[in-house]
C-alpha cells in the first residue's frame, strides 16, 4: 500500500512539474505551440508523454507520440493510432468528450480513468491534457502525460477521488 501512494504522489508531483513548464511558456493568453515545447526540458517524464493531433470538421484525435512507457499500459504501439484504434467504444467517448472540451475551452485538463477496459479494474491512469497552439489560439495539438496508479474501490489510493 506504501508503495501505491507513493506512485501516486509522485504521479501528482509529475503532473505539477508538467504543467508548470507548460505555463511558462505562456505568452499572457496565448497559448504555446508545439515549437515551444523542448523535450530536454523534462526528460524523465517521457516515458509516458504523448503529444496527441487535433483534427476539426469533424473533431477527430490521433497520437501523434507516444512515450515507450505507454505500450506497456495499452499492451501495443499507439503512437500514429487514432482514438477508436487505441480504445473500446466507452472509452472512445470518453476520451473524445474529455478532448473536444479541452480544444473548445482552451484550457488544461485533468482526471482519473480506470483501465478495466483493458482487465485491470484495479488500476487507472492519473492523466494531464494540455493545450497547444501553433497560431497561439487555436488548439492543433494536446501534450500528455499519464502516470498508471493502484486503486481500491472508486478512489485513488493517494486520497484523489476516481472520475
């Protein structure tokens, strides 16, 4: 158990160290674009960052990258994949819901989405989705990063209440 909130806190320490460089590089309301972003900057994260493409007309994801950390949490290569490739239908709309909110409010997104989708009901991704801009307005791009952690019941163990 020690063990879990441990990931977990450190899951949630990631995500502060991610959003903190992702808000550094604001330019007042302007949003950073993918040229902005220096993976040298936060090397140890990786494993598990993706960088997620924007499509409109229709609103569409794809991965763009995906952190080698990740194939071990999805069981294959995603990077190139598109949302309904990677997920189940539930878990497609999920992730499309979560996203197209992201693109059309502009702003960083966070949560908790558990993997049973994938037979592994104990455990659930602690996820950070930030925008990115090109043009510095309209979203074209969607860091990531996920941190896999252990959960009892509906709640993460480190106290951060499940979705």
């Amino acid at each position: 158990m020690a063990a879990q909130i441990g990931a977990s806190a450190a899951a949630a320490r990631a995500h502060e160290e991610l959003y903190a460089y992702w808000a550094r590089l604001r330019n007042g309301g302007q949003l950073p674009g993918r040229n902005d972003i220096r993976p040298e900057d936060f090397k140890r994260l990786l494993p598990t960052v993706s960088l997620i493409d924007v499509r409109r007309e229709p609103m569409e994801f794809r991965l763009r990258l995906a952190g080698t950390g990740l194939y071990g949490v999805y069981g294959r290569e995603i990077t190139g994949r598109s949302l309904g490739e990677v997920y189940n239908s539930s878990a497609t709309d999920y992730w499309r819901q979560e996203l197209t909110r992201l693109v059309h409010e502009r702003r960083p997104a966070v949560g908790v989405h558990s993997l049973a989708w994938r037979g592994a009901a104990h455990l659930s991704i602690l996820w950070l989705r930030l925008p990115l801009a090109s043009n510095g307005r309209d979203v074209d791009m969607i860091l990531g990063y996920d941190a896999v952690v252990g959960v009892q019941g509906d709640t993460v163990v480190s106290g951060i209440r499940a979705a």
